[in-house]
C-alpha cells in the first residue's frame, strides 16, 4: 500500500472523527437545556370511577280503587305513616279541577299582602330591588342545580315581588290586583260547586320517601344479606334487566329508612388505594350535584380477580337521588391542596449538612436520599427539599407550610414555595450549580 492511499484513509478517519465530535457537541448543547414548569397551587381529589347500584329498603304501594287518582304530594316528597298520598276522584275533570283550586289556594296566599295598598306604596323601593335580585339569583341558581322542586315557590314569590314593585312604583294601581284576587275567588267558588268531592284517600303504609316510579328492583337485594354481596352478584345487578311490573294495583312505593345504599365492583389497583379508608363521599353527576358522605361498611375481594365488591352506606338524601338505580359513580378517596409537581422532577440526593457538635465544632452531618427538586434560584440551581402525602395523575401534592415536625426534618435552606421554577427536564443537575 503506496503513501498516498495510507494518507486518503488517515485524513478519511480524522474527518469521520472530526464529524462524531461536532455531533456530540451540538447534542450536549441541546441538552444541556432545562424543561421548567411553574410550582402552582391547587386543590385535587383522589378519586375511582365505576358504576353504583343503589338499595333501598322500599315498600310497594297497592291499593283496588275505582277512579282518578290525583297525588297529593310530589315524587320525591317526604310522607308519614298514614299520610294522604293520593285522593280518588269520578272522573279526571273532577281530580284537574281540585288540582286548580289548590293552585288558586297557593296564589290568594301569596297575593293577600297586596290587599293592603297601603302598606305596599310605603315600601322601601330599593329593598323591594334588592329582594327581587336576590330571588332572581336563587331562581338561576336552582335551575343550575337541578332543584326543580324549588323552582315552583322561588317563581311565585318573584313574580309577588315583581307585583308589589309595579305598585309602588305607580306602573299598576292596587285596585287591578284587587279585582284579580276577587276573580281567582269566583273562580274557586265555581270549581268547588261543580267538582265531585274525592271518593277516596290512599294513605302511605310507612314512614319515608314516597316515589312514584317502580322500576322491578324493589326486592332485588335483601338488606339483611347485603354485607355479603360479590362482585359476581353486583355484576349482575348492574348488567341485569328488571322485570317491569305488571300489577296495576301498584301506584308507587315508600323509601323507608333514612340509610341507603351502594354497592359497586373495584379493580385490583383501586382497592389498594382505598386500603383503611371508610369515610369517602361519593358523586353520582347525572343524578345530583352534591357530594354525598358516605362510609364504606364491607370490603369484599375477589380473589381471583384481586379486585372487591364494595358495599357504601349513605345517610343524605333528596328529590333528585331518591329515584336513582344504575349510577356513573365517582368516589372520592381524599381531597389534597398544595403546590403541584411533575413526578420527573422528583429527585433524591444525598445532602451534606454542617452541624455543632458537642465540643462547639461545625462537623459534616449527610443525610441520604432526600428527597426533593431542583429550582432556578437567579443565575443557580438549589435543591430544595419537599413534604408530600400523595401523588395523583403523575403530580406530587407538595406542602409549602411544613408542620413542627416537617420542620425539623427539614435539611435544605427552605421547602418548595409558590411560583418556583421547578426543573422537570435536563442533564448534570446540582445544587449550585450556574446556569
């Protein structure tokens, strides 16, 4: 091999060289970068979503009447035992027309104060304003929670409001809405002679809720075994048809007892993250806004799936759960506030701390895997040590006020603080270190 092509082959090795070394420059460039994120203060729920079965301990109402019924309280509504549920009229003209008169009854109450004109032009104009704000806003706010059942009164006492403001405010005179209230009394007197009376009363045979809707699940679960149930048994519940009922003596039912129930299957995971909790509350978003208290009275696993059945107790209640079944169901483990950091922030190093010994001199103390994160301290990078009780969705919940104890386990200058810039990205990290 001649000279020249021993040179071609060294200049070739010297140019691939010279290539692999600007390549690992301009890499270590990029990396030597740093991903930041701002430490950011919030609130977050350790939760599970699965599908809830709800029990009750409900009673069929049955009666053998012959007529119209006409309910006289609302789905939903708490009843006595004994308590007028229904009454039975002839006809359904008979049953509308005492619907009416109950309404008219309702208005002339509200309506009684405008009866006195005077009263009402010596009214405080601005307090009626401000009243008539107020109920405007409880009105929106029952249509965004769902309470229908509220709605009823909230209107008729706006539009009261609203009648005494044209009053005082000359838009009206007193003596239109006096002769209104002296037509809705002809009105009523008229009903009340060509209307049948009631033939009949249907009387709740206990205590609770009354509900006018039977779904077939009244008697699927025996509350006396419910402790024992299987996710087998609430997978059924849950993927089973109900039988509707066929029984036309049945006109609903009474949810008795104030304590109620849910019973719902977990995975393997979820049930260690419950591991000793029995206080939760619990959300079940398409039947109710409010989260409900809860605690959970029996774990049972199944041990060849590793997950359970769980079985949840409840206490609360209103119009809106009263009637649910099958539930999308939300438990809520615990609720956590604090500064929120991206687990690949997460470091643990090992900290040199000069501390006085006995004899008055300063002596390297090292604690080992602390654990912590780095952040920008002006032209530097500090480690900084946090306290935290739980990760969720890949973020520590860190504390930024520590207790007495947190305090003296603490060997960094301070914990992490609001708005740090919390390295969650890059190579070569220390404390010290310039940026």
């Amino acid at each position: 091999m001649d000279n020249q092509v021993i040179r071609r082959i060294g200049a070739t090795a010297a140019a691939i060289l010279l290539l692999i070394y600007v390549g690992y420059q301009f890499l270590a460039s990029f990396k030597k970068g740093l991903d930041t994120e701002t430490a950011l203060y919030s609130s977050v729920s350790d939760t599970i979503d699965t599908m809830g079965f709800i029990v009750r301990n409900e009673k069929l109402i049955r009666v053998h009447a012959n007529g119209v019924l006409n309910y006289t309280v609302d789905d939903g509504e708490k009843t006595a035992s004994g308590g007028v549920i229904a009454e039975i009229y002839p006809t359904e003209d008979d049953a509308a027309a005492r619907n009416r008169m109950e309404r008219i009854e309702d208005e002339l109450l509200r309506l009684a104060v405008l009866e006195n004109p005077g009263e009402i032009t010596t009214s405080n104009p601005q307090l009626i304003g401000s009243q008539i704000s107020k109920k405007i806003t409880s009105v929106l706010g029952d249509i965004k929670d769902g309470a229908w059942d509220r709605i009823d009164g909230e209107k008729n006492d706006l539009q009261l409001l609203l009648g005494q403001k044209q009053i005082i405010t000359g838009a009206e005179s007193a003596e239109e809405y006096l002769a209104h209230i002296e037509s809705l009394r002809a009105e009523y007197k008229a009903l009340e002679r060509s209307a049948a009376a009631s033939t009949g009363k249907i009387k709740s045979p206990a205590s609770g809720y009354f509900i006018q809707n039977v779904d077939g699940y009244e008697e699927a679960v025996d509350l006396k075994t419910i402790d024992s149930l299987t996710t087998e048994d609430i997978d059924a519940l849950l993927n089973g048809e109900a039988s509707e009922t066929t029984d036309r003596s049945v006109l609903g039912k009474v949810a008795m007892d104030f304590n109620w129930y849910i019973v719902c299957n977990i995975d393997e995971n979820d049930l260690v993250r419950l591991d000793r909790t029995k206080k939760i509350t619990v959300e079940m978003p398409f039947a109710s806004v409010e989260k409900i208290p809860a605690s959970i009275i029996k774990v049972n696993p199944n041990e060849e799936t590793g997950g359970a059945a769980l079985i949840i107790q409840c206490t609360y209640v209103n119009s809106d759960l009263i009637g649910a079944r099958k539930e999308p169901l939300r438990i809520n483990i615990n609720d956590y506030a604090g500064v929120l950091v991206n687990e690949k922030a997460i470091h643990f190093e090992d900290i040199t701390v000069y501390e006085t010994d006995a004899y008055g001199s300063e002596v390297p103390v090292v604690y080992e895997n602390v654990r912590g994160v780095y952040v920008k301290s002006g032209s530097r990078l500090r480690f900084v040590q946090v306290f935290s009780d739980a990760t969720i969705n890949g973020y520590a919940i860190c504390k930024i006020s520590l207790s007495d104890s947190e305090k003296e386990q603490l060997v960094t200058e301070k914990t992490i603080q609001l708005y740090d810039e919390v390295v969650v990205g890059g190579t070569d990290l220390y404390d010290g270190k310039i940026l």
